[in-house]
C-alpha cells in the first residue's frame, strides 16, 4: 500500500511517519509509537476528537486532523493500516502477529 510515492503522498503531513522499526513501518504519529490506524479506531468506536485528545494528552489536534487526511490520501481503512507494514530488504521477513491462541506470556520482573 506505500510503496515508492509515500513521501510524495504525505507532503505537508509533517507529523505523520513511517519507520521500519517502529511499528513494523506502520504510519504513525510522528515522535510517538502511536499508529495512524488507532486514531481511526477510536474515532470510528464514537469517540471524538475532544475525548481522544483527552484520552492520550500527547496528542494534539494537528495529528488527528493530519492522521485523517494521511487515510483520505491513500485509501486507508484502520483495517487495512493495521495489515500493511514496511519490510526493507535488508531485514527478511515481517514480524508475524502472534495466533489467536497463542499463550500470553507475562514479563518477569
């Protein structure tokens, strides 16, 4: 889905990156670990702009008016930007998401 034209695609969206090694490549708001797909999520669940901002104080309105229109750009669905990620050629494959069964391992402490 990003393919070469990314950079071209997010001009003036200056708060919205993408890094292979955060978030598998998935965009995010820029600084954060905090993938453009969350913002649609709890949009999309009822919540506004107000609330999500009051939900996470790390972000400003910019980021959500900036991560909708990154989606409008391209397409996007939350559902679509979880799945997508970036994979340079030097790292091999993408990191796999765990089995819905798979155990929950707790961390040591």
């Amino acid at each position: 889905m990003f393919g070469d034209d990314f950079e071209e695609r997010v001009a003036n969206l200056d708060r919205i990156t993408r890094d292979p090694a955060v978030q598998g490549g998935l965009p995010c708001i820029r600084g954060t670990r905090f993938p453009v797909w969350s913002v649609l999520d709890w949009l999309a669940a009822g919540r506004s702009a107000e609330e999500l901002l009051s939900d996470f104080p790390f972000l400003e309105p910019e980021d959500v008016r900036q991560a909708l229109k990154w989606t409008g750009r391209n397409g996007g669905t939350a559902e679509r930007l979880r799945t997508d990620v970036v994979v340079p050629p030097d790292r091999g494959a993408a990191p796999s998401a765990p089995a819905d069964d798979a155990p929950i391992v707790a961390a040591r402490a």
